[in-house]
C-alpha cells in the first residue's frame, strides 16, 4: 500500500473506488457507442483463438462487447464487484485486474472453440467474483469473509449457470478460466501479505 493510500479513510476509499468504477463501467457504453457509430469495427479486438496477431487482443478484448445489452448485462456485476475489491487500495485492485485480465484473455485464447470471436468484461467479472469470494478467508479477515459470503449468496446462482457449457453464444470458457484466475490471485496477494507487519512511513 502506498503513503497516500495508507493516510485515506474508509470514506476516502469508497469515493474514489466509486469514481473509479462508474468511470470504468463509463468507458464500456462508450466504446460501444464507438463500435456501432464505426459499423462494429472494435469487434475485431475480440479474441480469435490460437492465432498469433489475436494475442495483441488479449487486454483490448477485455473491454469491448458485442451490442448495448451485452455491456449492460456486465455493467451491474462489474461495478459492484470492482467496487468491493478496490476498497483495498487502487495498486493492488490494478494488479488483481491485470493479472486476472491477461490469464483470462491467454486462456481464451488457448482453448476457445476455432472459429469463434470473444470479448466482453465477463471474464473479469467472474475472476472479481472468484477473488472476493475467497480472500476473506485467505487473509482470515472477518469482513473480507463476510463480503464473499453475502456476494456468493446473492450472485452464485448466476455464476454457477455462466459455467454451463449449455448456453449458445456464451463463452463459459473465459467465465470458468476468469474464476479460476481471480481464485488463484487471492492466494498470491494472500502469501505475499502472510507474516507481514505493515507499517505506516
């Protein structure tokens, strides 16, 4: 955690995670504005798999969707869940988000379907879900706890039917290899924090 990040309150926290998603979530609808005002042209930052120039789209594939109610459909969850784990400091919420970003996007691209064109934020989305939901009990942080069971209460419904293989049109390879990847980054910052006393400078 930085100086400056360290001497903000909680509610200096919230504001700036707030600001910080809602500019986020701002960005998607317009970038999608951009792509239909282009005739679609972003999505071709989508994610085709196993091609070599397609890894280039990698991050990029992360914040394009294909029509308004995709991004509205990932507006809700990603705001929400980027807004929880920002609240533990913007340099670790960056790194959570890259990490997560660049295993999902290489894993899309490892086992993807041939022929197929990926991109949306649900693969951070799931990742946000997978790390939240586990790294109160990895930090063995009561409130960090209690947030992963009241968001796997509300939102694992939802997340189990995203894994299904069964729905057309869906990429649940990027939803279970995005969970699977914010898991895995809850326990990297978990060890990297263990045994550690953190002090104020």
């Amino acid at each position: 955690m930085s100086g400056t990040e360290s001497g903000w309150s909680r509610g200096d926290r919230a504001k700036t995670a707030a600001k910080l998603m809602v500019g986020w979530v701002a960005l998607l609808w317009l970038l999608e504005v951009v792509d239909v005002a282009s005739g679609h042209a972003l999505d071709s930052l989508g994610i085709v798999p196993r091609e070599p120039s397609q890894l280039i789209d990698v991050v990029p594939a992360a914040f394009i969707h294909f029509g308004f109610a995709h991004v509205a459909a990932n507006s809700v969850p990603l705001l929400v869940f980027g807004f929880l784990a920002a609240l533990g400091g913007l340099r670790r919420f960056a790194a959570i988000c890259a990490v997560i970003i660049v295993a999902d996007g290489l894993g899309v691209w490892l086992v993807a379907p041939a022929h197929t064109n990926t991109a949306g934020a649900s693969g951070l989305i799931f990742g946000l879900f997978g790390f939240l939901l586990v790294t109160g009990f990895v930090e063995r942080k009561p409130l960090g706890i209690l947030v992963g069971l009241v968001i796997g209460a509300i939102w694992g419904t939802s997340i189990l039917l995203g894994l299904a293989p069964t729905q057309s049109g869906v990429s649940w390879q990027a939803h279970l290899i995005g969970l699977v990847s914010g898991v895995g980054t809850a326990f990297w910052l978990g060890r990297r924090t263990a045994g550690k006393t953190l002090q104020v400078r």
